[in-house]
C-alpha cells in the first residue's frame, strides 16, 4: 500500500532548540515509506500565548502556521508533539472564532483531519524490526493522553522493539511543564518535576521516553540539575536509532 | 509579573518535605479508593454523563426550585433566610443565636461557613464555637483554616495531631490514632450535649420535601442537627436538588469521588425540625441560602463552576495541589476548582490562582459532574489578559509579530538555539533556578532545509 506524503510540521522547540529530534522523525517516517518534507514556513502553534490567555496574539503567530499547512493541499500534517498536535485540532478552531477570524477557523477545523501526531502515525504502519535493549520508563504527556486519546500507541512501538521493557512508573501524572507555567511558577513547576523524578527513581529504568520535547527539556534539565544522568529521548530518536540498529 | 503572591505562598511548601510527604500520601490514597469504587460500577462514566446534566437542569431552574425548597422547608415547620452576601447570612445566624440567649455553638462541617467567616463572626459577637469534624476540630484548635474541601487536616500527620492536641491539655497521650480520636470523642461529647445551638452545612437540598441532606463520616453531622435545641443549616444557593432520584445520583458520586466510598458512614437527612409526638430533633429549624456571588456566576462564563458538588477528586488528583497543599491557594477553596471558584465566591484577590495550574487536565477526568476545569482556568487567564501588566501585554504582541512572519521567527529561532548552548543555564531567570538549558549538538543541514530526512 502506497504511503501518503507527510508534511512535517517540526514545531518551534524542536526546530529551533531539538533539530535532531525532527531529523530522527523525518528518517522514521521515511523508512515507513513516507515521502516527508519540512513545512519551512510553519512558525508554531500559538499554544504558549494560548494557555495564557492571549488569544489574539496565540491567532496571530497561529496563522501564519495555518497558511502554509493549508497550502499543502491535503498532504498529512505530523508533528513530533502531543501538545500541538492537541493546539491545532483541539483549540485552533475555538482560538481563531475569539480572535474574530471565522475563515481561519474553518480552514482550521478542515485542517485539522489531516493533523497526526507523530506515534500515532508511526502507529498505523506495520512495526518494522529494531532494537533497545532498555527498561524505558515512558512519560504520558497529558494532552496527547487526555485530550487526543493517543494512549497505546507510543507504548505499542517501544514495546514492538526487540529487549525494550516498560516499567512502572507516574507515568501520566504531569510532569510540571505546562509552557509559561514553568516560568511563571517555577518553583511549583520545578516541584512538579521532583515528583516525576522521584517516581523515576524508584523505578528501575534506564531511559525516560517521551512524545513532547517540551516535557522532556524540563524534566532533563531538571535531571540535569539533580545530577540524575538517565537519558531522557524523543520517541523519534528512539525509534530511529532502534531501527537503523543503533539501539543498544 | 503576575501571580507573585501566589509563588510567595507556594514557595514554603513546595521545600515543607513533611507537608508534601503528609499530602502526597493522602491524596495518592484518595485517588486509589476513587479509582476502585469507579471501577465496581458497570455505568461509572454514564453517571458522570447524567450527573452533569441534572446539574445543568438544576441550575437551569434554579429560582423555581429555590423557591420550592423554601415552600417545602416551611411547611414542614423551618424557616429560610435567603442571604444576599456572607455578611447577612452571619448577622442572621447570630441573631437566632442571641435570641435563643445562647451561649455554645456545635458545628458540623461547612465550607460554606468557612467561605463567609461565620465562626470568626460568631466569636466577636461574644459565641463559643467548636467545630465538631475531627479534621475541623483539628485545625481550629491549630488556629488554621481547612486546607482540603473533604478533609480538613490533610496536611497534618497523627504527631502534628498530637502536638496540637498537648497544646490544649492533652499532654502525653502519644500519637496512636485511636488514642486521639478517644481523645477526641471525649471532648466534643461534652460539646454536643451541652450546645444551644448546632449549625451544619449541606450537600444537597431536596425541593420536592424541603430536606436537607448531610454526608458524613463520623456521625457528628447527626448530633449536631438532633441534639441542640435550634438546628441552623447553612447552604449555598447552587446546593439545591430537585427530587430525590436526582439526590440519590448525586450523593453516590459524591461518596465515591471524594473518599471512594459507595455511601458515606452516615448520610443524614433533615426535614424541619422536631413534630409534635417525635421524641427528639431540634425546636426550631433554619435554612440560610446564599448567594454570595452565585447568582451573578450563573450568568457568566464561569456557570459550570456551580455544578460543583464539593467531593475534591479534583484536588486529590492535581500534580499542583499536591506539591502546595491546600493552605498556599489562600483561598478555603484550593485545588483546580477553588482557582475557579474563589474569584466568583470570595474576591477578586484569588484571580491569581488561575496560574495554580499546569493545564493538565487531570481534574476533568475526574469530576463527577464534568466540570471543563481547564477550559474555565483559561476562561479565567483569557479574563486577566486585558488587566495584564504592561511588560507582558507588550512582549505577547512583540512575539506575536515576530512569530507571525516566518523569517522573523526562524532568526529568533537561531538566537534561542545559540542563547541555549551558550548562556549557563542558571543565568536564565525563573527557568535557571531548578533547571539546565537543553543542549542538541545536531543542527539542520543545508541539504536538509527543504527535506531533512533525505540526506
């Protein structure tokens, strides 16, 4: 069965901060027979101006995201993030009526069916074969959990590759994030993270998996400062390194 | 920036280890048995479907159904003074207690109580009070407000319990949890026998019967409402229910939501007070109903805030009540509903506590009325942005604008990239205290500008 074309929608942390985690999403998705380009004019979701409250200005950036997504014809949109992922079919519709702008809003909404979350359209190809030999503790972010449903299928492909076990852990209690929340109550937010970290080490893994390089920065970094060295991955890299058969 | 006040009393309890140890058990325990007493029910998220639209009806009909009560309630030989604010509910609540000439007063356990400052108003008008909850009796004796809407004392721990209670004459009787709780009976006996007047909350009030509905675990509710010669139930207008079906629904997710109960210990229920031939219950019978703000709410975007039923699931399941407790919303109403509620119901002082949220969604989940808490927290920042500080009304726009332009952003975006892998870490303010900057070593290639996997 053919692969549909995927336009990549890298999202701003990873394009600017995390380009190796769009790389090593791109080459997954190729090797599943995609032919992947980057959307280069997409800036970002406009979540962060979102969750605090500044609903035009979220509109704004968000639109210039929206017009060079909808100009990919009908090409499926994937992104590396359950957040965004949740932004844009979840909120666009909503944020661009708030802001006035009712065309946007429906191109939104019809936008918003060939919007996939990066698992969840890994998920829909057969497994390919790979390795990582790791206990992974894998971190549910919680709006690609709660808001999306994406729930079996990032476990499904770590649990697909060869000596890769679960553990047990919080895994979907938030991990402290919540994107201006981390600057704005950092010690809350820093605190939220302990808990996580805790939890991590009463388990006994070896590597924190995750969907959202926005939880991960923070939890790494947090970890970071902790002095806990546990490797803290994208899924993407994961999963593209598993394959390649880089995995250890 | 805003909600400093609010990261100056999260500040202490995020670093209280004990605190966060005492509140985390607790409300890891209560999200437990919530779980389990869901997963006995075949229908668990019918109920919740059904439950969210008997409040929507309730609150649709709400004058009708108030006036009903209060019909209800005094046939049956009560009478009900509807309270425009805490202030006049207090001064009616005092004038019943002066014109009984009395002295004692027992209560039972009452958010609504708390939300107006009765007990301080009882008290400066020269009234004893005793909370008569084990948890509340707790934390009056400490001098705290509650720090949970269900269990008072969750931020205390059985040593905590003995301190206090060595503090006021019960020295050395150590920290066995049945020694206290003894200790405990003994004390609030005397209470409940002798008080002149008892005063209870209410979860529920039936309009069809005029009954007000009490959920309790320790029986104190029951005393209080049968044994004092005047019974004053305290409510907030949203509390009403139309029927008893509709009772019965709501009191079953209540239980189970808050404590994981399929029914509390004592579900108590009170319709006027003692009839002739009936051997005991109270003379006289009074239903305060308050507004306090509700009415105003109803019409508002914060409407479905008032199909709160009280039961806490939400604060037992928020990653942010668990880390801060209770006591650092400064609000009688923590956790992700009392960030929506306290604004409506006691001032605009609480505004700040629509950043106590990571927008995570947990608690959604687990209201038993389906309450979109996070839609309504951004409801609240979406509010707030208007009266927003200047600095960052104007960085939203500058980022807007940047970010608006594809070109503009991607040279933002390479700044980011290099400020990150050059600044240490801990120069970055708010982000730099509790944690590193991130650190990729790859980069996009030339080749892979327009298609980055195809190298």
């Amino acid at each position: 069965m053919p692969q549909p074309d995927v336009v990549l929608f890298t999202t701003c942390i990873v394009d600017s901060v995390f380009p190796s985690v769009g790389r090593a999403a791109a080459r997954v998705l190729e090797r599943l027979g995609h032919r992947v380009s980057v959307a280069r004019a997409s800036t970002c979701c406009g979540q962060p101006a979102w969750n605090s409250g500044f609903h035009a200005e979220a509109a704004r950036v968000a639109r210039a995201t929206l017009r060079d997504l909808s100009s990919l014809n009908d090409r499926v949109v994937c992104l590396p993030s359950g957040s965004c992922t949740t932004m844009i079919r979840v909120y666009w519709a909503e944020m661009f009526r708030l802001a006035g702008d009712e065309a946007a809003a429906r191109q939104a909404e019809e936008l918003s069916e060939r919007v996939l979350e990066f698992s969840e359209l890994v998920a829909r190809s057969p497994l390919l074969p790979g390795r990582c030999a790791r206990r992974v503790a894998y971190h549910r972010s919680c709006h690609m959990t709660r808001e999306l449903g994406i729930i079996d299928q990032p476990t499904r492909l770590l649990q697909g590759l060869e000596g890769c076990r679960l553990v047990d852990w919080a895994d979907d209690l938030c991990c402290g994030f919540g994107g201006t929340f981390a600057v704005k109550q950092p010690e809350i937010s820093v605190a939220m993270a302990d808990a996580k970290v805790r939890s991590l080490l009463d388990s006994d893994a070896e590597m924190v998996v995750g969907c959202d390089q926005s939880c991960l920065m923070h939890l790494e970094g947090r970890m970071r400062r902790l002095g806990v060295t546990l490797p803290v991955r994208h899924l993407a890299v994961v999963l593209d390194e598993a394959y390649a058969g880089a995995g250890r | 920036m805003t909600g400093d006040s609010l990261r100056a009393r999260a500040r202490p309890a995020v670093t209280d280890a004990g605190l966060n140890a005492t509140v985390g058990a607790a409300t890891r325990h209560l999200t437990t048995e919530r779980i389990k007493a869901f997963e006995e029910l075949a229908n668990g998220e019918e109920l919740r479907v059904s439950a969210r639209s008997v409040r929507e009806r309730t609150l649709a009909r709400l004058p009708e159904l108030l006036g009903l009560l209060a019909d209800r309630v005094e046939a049956a030989g009560g009478k009900v003074f509807f309270a425009s604010d805490g202030a006049e509910a207090c001064r009616y609540v005092i004038e019943v207690a002066r014109r009984r000439g009395a002295h004692l007063i027992a209560k039972s356990k009452s958010m609504v109580s708390e939300e107006i400052g009765l007990t301080p108003a009882l008290e400066r008008a020269g009234l004893e009070v005793v909370e008569t909850d084990l948890g509340e009796w707790i934390v009056q004796l400490a001098g705290q407000p509650p720090s949970h809407v269900v269990a008072p004392a969750m931020h205390l721990n059985r040593r905590d319990i003995a301190g206090i209670f060595a503090r006021h004459g019960a020295e050395g009787i150590g920290d066995e949890p049945t020694v206290l709780t003894a200790h405990a009976r003994r004390e609030l006996r005397r209470v409940f026998l002798s008080a002149d007047v008892g005063i209870s909350g209410c979860n529920f009030a039936v309009a069809e019967t005029g009954t007000v509905c009490l959920v309790t675990n320790e029986g104190n509710g029951r005393l209080v409402t049968s044994v004092p010669p005047v019974h004053l139930a305290i409510m907030g207008m949203e509390r009403v229910v139309g029927t008893w079906a509709e009772l019965d629904l709501l009191v079953s997710l209540l239980a189970r939501s808050a404590t994981g109960q399929a029914l509390s210990a004592y579900t108590t229920m009170v319709t006027g007070p003692r009839r002739p031939g009936e051997v005991d219950g109270p003379e006289e019978f009074h239903l305060v109903v308050l507004d306090g703000g509700r009415s105003a709410a109803l019409g508002g975007a914060y409407r479905e805030a008032l199909h709160c039923i009280r039961c806490g699931a939400c604060l037992n399941i928020c990653p942010v009540y668990r880390q801060i407790g209770g006591h650092a919303y400064g609000s009688v109403y923590g956790g992700p509903i009392g960030a929506v509620v306290s604004p409506l119901l006691c001032g605009d002082e609480f505004r700040d506590l629509r950043l106590a949220s990571s927008l995570c969604g947990a608690c959604y989940q687990v209201c038993p009325v389906m309450i979109p808490l996070q839609d309504l927290l951004l409801q609240e920042r979406r509010d707030a942005a208007g009266k927003a500080g200047r600095a960052e009304r104007w960085l939203w726009r500058l980022w807007a604008r940047a970010w608006g332009s594809s070109r503009v952003y991607r040279l933002s975006a390479r700044v980011a990239r290099w400020g990150a892998r050059l600044l240490p870490g801990r120069w970055v303010p708010r982000w730099g205290a509790g944690r590193d900057l991130p650190h990729d070593p790859a980069r996009w290639g030339r080749r892979e500008k327009g298609r980055p996997g195809g190298a």
